[in-house]
C-alpha cells in the first residue's frame, strides 16, 4: 500500500448502533470551540473572528460566516429550540441570544463587571428548560448555575465550590435530558450531575474522566465526550450502554441532527468529527 493511498474508514459503536466517522478539517476551524445543529446547516462557534462558520449536514463547507457582536472568547453554542441559539461569551461574561437567521434577539450578560457568586464570572454553556427558562453554567470563575425567567430576569443561583453533591469545580455543560433533569458536566470533579428545575440534586454519573460535552439523542440517549479522550452513551435509566473514543485530544462540543449523526467539535488538532448511522444490514 503506498504511503498517498486513501485509508480506509474508521467505525466505531455505541451501544447496537454503528457509526462511520467523517473528519473535517479546514483552516476555518481553528479555534474551534462548540457545535450546533440549526436547520440545515451545522454551524460551528470559533474563539476568533469570524466566530460562526457555516457547514452542511454532510460536513461541506458553505463559505458563510457571522461575527458575534461584541464577542471576547466565544465557549458555547446551543440550539435552546428549532428557532433559536444560545452563544456564550467565556471572557466577555455573557450570554447572546440569536434567531434561525443567526441575528442577535436578546442578551444576559453584566455589563462588564463579573464578580464571584453572582451572572456572571467567565460562563460556559446556556440552556433552557421545559417551561422556558434559561439556565447558565458559570463555570471558570464561579462554580454555579444561575437560573433566568423566560424574561431574562434572574431568578436564583444554586451551587458552590466544593465536592460534595450539589456542589460544582467547573460547571463546564449544561442541558435537560428526556425525563425533565437538569444535567450538569462538573469537569473537574469527573462527572455529570443531575438536578431537578430548581437545583436540588438527584444524583451523578461517575467513572468519566473530566467531562466536556452534552448532547441528547432523539432516543433519550445522553452522550458525553470526557478527557479519555471518549464519548460514553447512557440510557434513560442511567445504564451506560456504550463507549468509542473521540480523535482528537478534546471533544468539546456535541450536537446531533434528525438522522442520528453525532457531531463533535474536536480540538487539537481542530476539525469536526461526524459520526453518521450506519443501517443494520441484518435489519428487514
């Protein structure tokens, strides 16, 4: 086999599901740091300007970018519905809102004066809840999750320094699994916390090494990307139900489109990673 033929595809399994993996990189993706799936684009959140770079379903590049208003170091993006994402400002201290259209609806943010305990010291990630409001992890300097009406007005904060259960060292991810909890990736202390709405613990998932990222399958299937470097598959009931490692150092984002593809946000080196379903051959 001569050293410029084509290798061949890596697959890899979570649970009975096989996956192709596709990579993509381009110089584009430097800096990358998160992933969303909006529509019919992925689209994908750099550390530097331009901060969104649109790609197809399929991973092509589509040449169209967007500067975020006012951005420092962008960290997270979440679709939070089918019209609308959460982008997270780590170093500007915080959280943009933007429509279908990528254009800015609303923001959280503290007009530049972080401070400890209170939105916001260095955020990491946004979601929303079932009943809409909007719950922020404050990750590197604060150790919490401050949660917001669907207004935007702060409502309360929960979570402290610590180790103990509701306590948090880097609240790094955040979102609602299919059955109304509110999961937490707390990195530094190796595992992912659940809550209820209002902040009290329900439980954790252990046995990840720092983890990064959450995304949720149509299926109710939570994925995690942890320092391994791996992507783990839990169940509804909590019952890990599969693991395949990532291929870069960090897989720091995760999205998923309406077919079942997985896409990560992969950084050193940066590219984005594509896992894609493979139909069972057995299957019919």
């Amino acid at each position: 086999m001569s050293e410029t033929a084509k290798r061949p595809s890596a697959y890899v399994a979570l649970g009975a599901q096989r996956y192709r993996v596709t990579h993509v990189s381009n110089p584009m993706l430097s800096g990358i740091s998160d992933v969303a799936v909006i529509g019919d684009r992925i689209v994908v959140l750099r550390r530097q300007a331009p901060e969104l770079v649109m790609l197809g379903l399929d991973g092509t590049m589509l040449g169209e970018t967007a500067v975020l208003p006012q951005f420092v170091c962008g960290h997270g993006l979440r679709a939070t519905s089918a019209s609308q994402v959460a982008a997270t400002d780590m170093d500007g201290h915080k959280v943009v809102l933007l429509d279908g259209t990528l254009q800015e609806t609303a923001r959280m943010d503290c007009a530049e004066h972080p401070g400890l305990g209170r939105p916001f010291n260095h955020p990491c990630d946004c979601t929303q809840g079932p009943d809409g409001r909007y719950y922020v992890a404050d990750g590197y300097g604060n150790s919490a999750v401050h949660i917001f009406d669907p207004a935007l007005r702060h409502l309360k904060t929960f979570g402290h320094p610590g180790t103990e259960a509701g306590a948090f060292s880097t609240p790094h991810c955040l979102l609602f699994d299919s059955q109304g909890r509110l999961c937490v990736a707390d990195r530094e202390n190796n595992r992912v916390q659940l809550f209820d709405p209002e902040g009290i613990c329900l439980g954790q998932i252990e046995g990840l090494h720092k983890p990064m990222a959450l995304a949720l399958t149509s299926q109710g299937v939570l994925l995690v990307t942890d320092q391994t470097p791996r992507l783990s598959a839990y169940a509804p009931n909590g019952e890990l139900i599969g693991r395949c490692r990532t291929f870069s150092t960090y897989g720091h984002g995760l999205a998923v489109q309406d077919d079942g593809t997985i896409v990560i946000a992969e950084m050193n080196p940066d590219r984005l990673t594509l896992l894609i379903p493979v139909p069972d051959a057995k299957a019919g």
